[in-house]
C-alpha cells in the first residue's frame, strides 16, 4: 500500500483549490483528482452498506477537498446485477463508478446475470468489516445460544433476513452458521432483501427471527437499543459494542465482507488512473480514517490490477462455498 506524503496531499488540495482553469490544462487533468461530474451509482436501496459507503467516501472526498459535487445515486434490483448492468451498458463513461462488494459478487452467480464483475475496470477495494447478527429488542432471543438451539430445533420455523441475494454475504454468514450448528442448508429459510436498509424494517417488525448484515449499518440501532446484538461474525469482538464472536460461542465460523469501487468498461488508462488518485488520496485522509473507525470498518485497500485479481478469486470462492452447501 503506497502511502502518499503531506506534501503530496498539499499538492492535491493545491490543484483543486485553483480552480477549472489549471485542471483544464494537460497535466492538472492527469495529476489532479478533481472530476467534474463524478456520478457514483449505489446498486441496492438507501441504508444499504453500499449507499452508507458511498455517501460517505462522496462527503469525504468533497470535505478533503478532493473533487467537488460528486452525485450519488441509487440503482437497486436483483441483489445489484441491475446496476452492474447499467454500468456495463455505459462503456466509455469515465464519470461513473459504482459502489459494490462481495454481494454483488454471489448475485451474480445465484440470479444468472448476463454480464459480470469481469466486465467491469477495477478501482479499488476500500473496507472489509463483519457481519452482525442482531434481534428486535422485543425479542425472546437474549444470547446467541438460545436463538441457535431454537434454530436448530425447527429452522424452517425461524426466518433468517439478509441484506443480500443468495450467494452474497448475508446470506453466506447465516448459512455457515446453520452448517456449524447442523442444521441442513436446505431447511434453512433464508429470506434475502435489497439491502440492509430493507432488511432493517422487517427485523424491527419482526417479520424475521433474526438478521444478519454489516456492522456499519446496524451500529447506531444497536447502540439506540433498538436492535439486540447476539453475536459478530469475525475473528475478534467489534471495539465498543458488547457482543462475542461465533466461534467465542462455540460456532466454528469466521466470516467478513468487503466492499469497494469499480467503474465502466472501455474508459482509457487516464480516467481509469485519476479515479485510482482520487480513491488514493481518500483512502489517506484523516476524514476517512475518522469514518473507518465510527463505522467499524477495517482497511482493506486494494487497487487497479490487483484489485481486479481479488475479484477473480472472490468469485472462485463463492462457487466453492456455494458446492460446499450443496447450493
């Protein structure tokens, strides 16, 4: 990871505070990180982990005084394979990036979709965090043992909700935790939403036994009190929240999503270079940082080529998980 120096980001900021008339010229456009117009497309409803990520690293970027006016908006459907299809549509369009992660990955595969990540230009990869599985406070549920043993006594009777499409994470998690306690995968009943922002209606309704989605998204209900946290997902416990992990409760899983940036096929290595700068110097600064640690976002930066290999394999492991499940 290639850290940038202060004077680097002195010479960024520089750029962009002097205004269209130097990033009009030849080397403002290929050095600076200022993009007029900059369209960030979000694949899933409002709330989601992808729109929490992007209205964030769009706030960030403007607030560093990265780039300006940056548009987020929101494309949902098919677990994000309809806004992976419309930015594949848009080949050339080196004002347009989209949000995305491990959900978009497992969509693909369990919807079929006719075009995949493959056909997209790596960016970057930005966070990686855990999953939490949490309750509405009214719940029966007060540990993480007392829902796995009702689970495991009658899962078709116990809803599971996830705020990703089968073979996304949401779904992963639940279905590695029902492996661990033995429940077969396909008594589980998994039911998928677009997004956690969906999802987050039907766990306080009730309307599921329990959900599973990113830390990020459910932090600020948990620590409200208007959702229950049983247990994280991950290899240690989330700093400032009181849940333990799976595998401290005796589930032998550990499971972490990820989530980061790809844009259009066929823009040149220009635009495909400013969009890597500009998610550089996020990545390097301090609002960023700050927003990583309130979140409970882990770095997990990863860009261009690279990027584009992590894809690959992310890919090859949710059809071998998949298998694994007999799904």
């Amino acid at each position: 990871m290639r850290l940038r120096t202060p004077l680097a980001l002195l010479g960024a900021a520089l750029l962009v505070l002097v205004g269209p008339p130097l990033l009009t010229t030849s080397s403002g456009a290929e050095t600076g990180t200022h993009i007029p117009g900059l369209r960030l497309m979000v694949p899933n409803t409002p709330g989601g982990g992808y729109d929490i990520t992007a209205r964030t690293a769009a706030k960030n970027a403007e607030d560093a005084g990265l780039t300006r006016s940056v548009e987020v908006f929101n494309l949902p459907g098919a677990g994000g394979t309809v806004g992976l299809t419309r930015l594949v549509n848009e080949r050339g369009n080196g004002k347009l990036a989209m949000s995305m992660g491990l959900g978009v990955v497992g969509a693909v595969r369990s919807n079929h979709a006719p075009r995949t990540l493959a056909d997209t230009t790596p960016i970057a990869r930005l966070t990686e965090e855990q999953d939490v599985v949490v309750v509405a406070k009214e719940s029966p549920y007060r540990t993480i043992g007392e829902l796995m043993d009702t689970w495991k006594a009658a899962p078709g009777r116990l809803p599971a909700g996830g705020g990703s499409s089968p073979g996304g994470p949401d779904h992963l998690a639940p279905m590695l935790m029902a492996q661990a306690a033995g429940i077969a995968p396909e008594d589980v009943n998994y039911i998928p939403f677009d997004g956690g922002g969906e999802l987050l209606a039907s766990i306080l309704g009730s309307k599921v036994a329990f959900g599973v989605s990113g830390v990020g998204e459910y932090r600020d209900q948990i620590e409200a009190g208007e959702l229950r946290l049983l247990a994280v997902t991950g290899p240690e416990r989330v700093p400032g929240l009181d849940g333990p992990t799976l595998k401290e409760s005796g589930y032998d899983v550990e499971f972490t999503n990820w989530r980061g940036v790809v844009a259009p096929p066929g823009i040149t290595d220009a635009e495909r270079g400013k969009l890597v700068r500009l998610v550089e110097a996020l990545h390097d600064s301090k609002e960023w940082r700050e927003s990583m640690k309130r979140n409970g976002w882990d770095d997990a930066f990863l860009t261009g080529d690279e990027f584009g290999a992590f894809l690959a394999a992310e890919d090859e492991r949710v059809v071998s998980v998949l298998k694994e499940l007999g799904l």
